[in-house]
C-alpha cells in the first residue's frame, strides 16, 4: 500500500487526473529550473528541521 501524503491529497483536490499522473506516470513531468530550485531550497530546509527536532530520526518509521 503507498503512502498518501500531504502533496498526494493536494494533488487529488486540485485535479483527479494529476494524482494518476504523478503515481503511475511520473516520467511524464517536467519541472521548470525555478521549481527544481524551489524543491532544493525546501529539501535543505527539511533536512535542518529534522537535524533540529529530530536528531535521532525516530519520527522517520
């Protein structure tokens, strides 16, 4: 069974067919150099947060 995360269930609202896309067919998708950069910026900002509040990494599993 997959997850069904946050970005899933936003994906699902704003249009069914966008969450079949990015589950079955993510090859399809093209990110502009702005979005892979917005993307980084988040994934470092997660990865701090994490380092801050979950040094451990029980809230991982």
């Amino acid at each position: 069974m997959r997850a069904f995360s946050k970005s899933k269930l936003l994906a699902l609202r704003q249009c069914p067919k966008r969450l079949w896309l990015e589950v079955h067919r993510p090859d399809l998708r093209e990110d502009s150099a702005a979005t892979q950069a917005s993307f980084q910026i988040g994934n470092t900002v997660g990865d701090i947060a994490r380092q801050l509040y979950d040094p451990v990494g029980v809230a991982a599993g």
